[in-house]
C-alpha cells in the first residue's frame, strides 16, 4: 500500500536553514538588548511589585 498524498514531502530548498544560520552569525544585539537600556523601567517595575501594586 502506497502513502497518502498527503504524506509525500517534497525536497526542501534549504531555505529554513539558510535563514537560521544567517540569524546565528548576525551580531549580538539582534538576541540581546543591552541591560542598560532596561534598567529603569525594570526597577520601577520591580518596585511597584514589591509595594504591591497590581496595575
């Protein structure tokens, strides 16, 4: 008995891959915001938690 039609993949191009690896070599920044930037609003918003504020 034969696969559906459905079950018959076709070869992949490669682009996935092309596309993961050119993210992976991109410069630092594009996954991680320097901590500098987010430190006041991280503070004040860790604050407001602490006094316990909701909203």
């Amino acid at each position: 008995m034969s696969k559906h039609l459905a079950d018959h993949r076709k070869p992949t191009s490669g682009a996935r891959l092309q596309q993961f690896l050119r993210l992976a070599r991109a410069p630092r920044e594009t996954w991680h915001r320097p901590r500098a930037a987010a430190g006041t609003s991280r503070l004040k918003q860790f604050l407001r938690i602490a006094r316990g504020r909701e909203v």
